[in-house]
C-alpha cells in the first residue's frame, strides 16, 4: 500500500530550527514534484514550498529565505529545513505531490512554536 510518512516536527522556541522529513513509499519517486504543505489550527490547508523533479524550488514569500526544501530520490525523501521558525509557523505540515492528482495524505508531523 502506498503512503506518505512525515516526521520531524515537535515543540522548538522562536528562532529555532526544525528539520522535516517525508518518505515515499512507492515507485517513480524521482519523477514527482513534491510540495510541503502545512495546516494551522482553523485555517485551510496551504502549499508552503515545492521541488520539481528537476531540482527547481519555489516558496511562498512567508518562508523564502527561512526555509529550505530537498529531496534525496535514492530514499525516496522530500526534506523541509526550518529556520528562523516564528510562532505563526505552528501547524501540521504534510507532504505531497505538487499536482492535482495526489496521493492519500499522510498524517502530518506537528510543528508548535512557542516560548
């Protein structure tokens, strides 16, 4: 059974950092575009940064420059690191295809900012 699995999340004070990771479990990876995607609590679920299977990056302006995403295709991994991390980046973030036909989406790895 395909599925997606995040982890990485936890509790981290303003400023801190946070590393991200998905794995795949299917086939083809290296021929997705894969997104980070992230849910804060009463808010609609929004794409925060993709990589193509090129290697092309794009970010939403809120974490250009703070964020960063990877993908190492040989473990069919998609990474998000976090810098710089503001209590407004609380939420649930999930990965998942860049596209309009996706995958099931995995649970998510919270992610909570706060002093």
């Amino acid at each position: 059974q395909l599925y997606l699995e995040e982890s990485g999340g936890g509790l981290v004070q303003p400023g801190g950092s946070l590393r991200l990771s998905c794995v795949y479990s299917g086939n083809r990876f290296s021929l997705f575009d894969m997104a980070w995607y992230r849910q804060a609590p009463g808010k609609q679920r929004e794409l925060v940064a993709s990589i193509f299977s090129g290697g092309t990056t794009n970010y939403i302006d809120a974490v250009q420059g703070r964020f960063t995403i990877s993908r190492d295709n040989a473990k069919h991994t998609v990474y998000l690191q976090m810098n710089s991390l503001k209590p407004v980046n609380t939420a649930v973030y999930y990965c998942n295809r860049d596209a309009k036909v996706q995958f099931t989406w995995g649970r998510g790895t919270q992610v909570t900012v706060s002093s």
